[in-house]
C-alpha cells in the first residue's frame, strides 16, 4: 500500500489529511511532537479503519526528524507522498512579531522550522521518489507566504522562504514523475466562523483539495480561499 508522512500531524488539519489519504488506500505516517497526541490520533484513524503509525520529533531538530522518518519508511516499507505542515508553534522564539520588530534573531527561527524543516524531510524521501519516478511532496504556509500580513513580519518571511524554495523544487523536478506543490491556507481551519466576517473551512474541506493536487498533478501552487 502507498504511504504519506504528514509532519505536524494533529487533530486539526492532519487529521484530515489522514482521513481523506487513508480512505483512499494509503497508510499514513503521522509526524508531531506530542507522543501521546500521536497515540490518540492513531487509535481514532484505527476507528475509521485506517493503519496509521506515530512518530514523534520537532521539525526544529533535524536529526529527529530524519530519524523519525527513516523510521516510518522502515515501518511501512516506504514513503510515497510527503506533507509537510509543521502545527502551531507560536511561543518561544516561534513568537509572531510586527514587521518593523522583525530582527535576524526572530526571523532565523521561522526560516529553521519552516525551510530547513521541509527540506530534511524531502531530502530523506527524495532519493527513493526519484528512483521510483513516482511520488508527491506537499508543502504547507499560510498565505502570507504571498501576500502581506505586516503583523506576522516573522513568520511570514519563513513561509515565504519555503514557498519559494517549492516552487523551485517543482521546477527542478520536471519531468521527472516527482510532483511538487505549495498550499497557502488563505482563511481560518475551523467549524465556525471564530468572529463575524472572517473566512473559514473545516479541515475535513480543505484536506481533498489535497488530494486533487496529488492525484491530478495539475498545479504547482494551490491556494485555499472561500
């Protein structure tokens, strides 16, 4: 059976990406830090019928995070597509800052868990993919990754640098079978609306669309609105 590795892996998004991938044959490999969320997250998916495995690591530590992929590839025999979508971390030196707060100190941060994140992860599944001539690697920002949002100056710019280091992926693995795209979620994941006029999708929503860009291979960059 084909595999996805989704790394950030929660009740949220992830979930549903483990939903939507797992009902269609795959087995899912679930990144995140908690242990624990993990375990409940695989119990739930076990529920739907799905075989999903938990692996623990932060994307902030790279060794970790190759470790924990190797260890879902050992796993499950491989990994087929790659989602990348680290959760919420938005504390610590993951603090969201204006842009005129923005500084090296607060931006190298959101370039490590954003950029050097991502490209660990596909470089651990990238060799297999390419000699397979077959595969997906999916990368996920919010959308101001491409358009202005001054009051997250930090974050942005780390969205941004993985944004653009996709997209040259994508043009560099032309032609060769591997399929590449960025996903900018331009609205808020959740069930309501979290205040009047503000634009939202349930993640159970959203999660096909990720689908269609892997099972179509159409685009390189999607992005989520209403």
């Amino acid at each position: 059976m084909p595999t996805i590795a989704i790394i950030g892996a929660g009740p949220g998004l992830g979930a549903a990406l483990a939903r939507t991938f797992g009902s269609k044959g795959f087995d899912v490999a679930l990144v995140s830090r908690n242990a624990k969320k993990l375990d409940a997250l695989v119990s739930d998916l076990a529920a739907d019928g799905i075989n999903a495995a938990g692996f623990p690591a932060d994307v902030l530590d790279r060794p970790g995070l190759r470790a924990a992929l190797m260890a879902a590839k050992e796993h499950f025999g491989g990994i087929d597509v790659l989602e990348y979508s680290p959760a919420d971390a938005s504390a610590g030196p993951l603090a969201p800052v204006d842009i005129r707060e923005a500084t090296p100190e607060n931006v190298q941060p959101q370039i490590e868990y954003y950029l050097y994140g991502a490209m660990t992860a596909a470089d651990v599944v990238l060799p297999e993919l390419l000699a397979a001539g077959a595969g997906t690697l999916l990368f996920t920002t919010g959308a101001g990754s491409i358009y202005p949002v001054a009051r997250y100056g930090n974050v942005t710019a780390g969205g941004a640098a993985l944004r653009n280091w996709a997209l040259n992926l994508a043009e560099a693995l032309a032609g060769t079978g591997v399929h590449v795209a960025h996903v900018a979620i331009a609205l808020m994941i959740a069930e309501e609306a979290p205040a009047p006029g503000v634009d939202f999708l349930p993640a159970d929503d959203i999660a096909p669309l990720y689908w269609d860009v892997h099972h179509t291979r159409a685009v390189h960059e999607l992005v989520v609105r209403k």
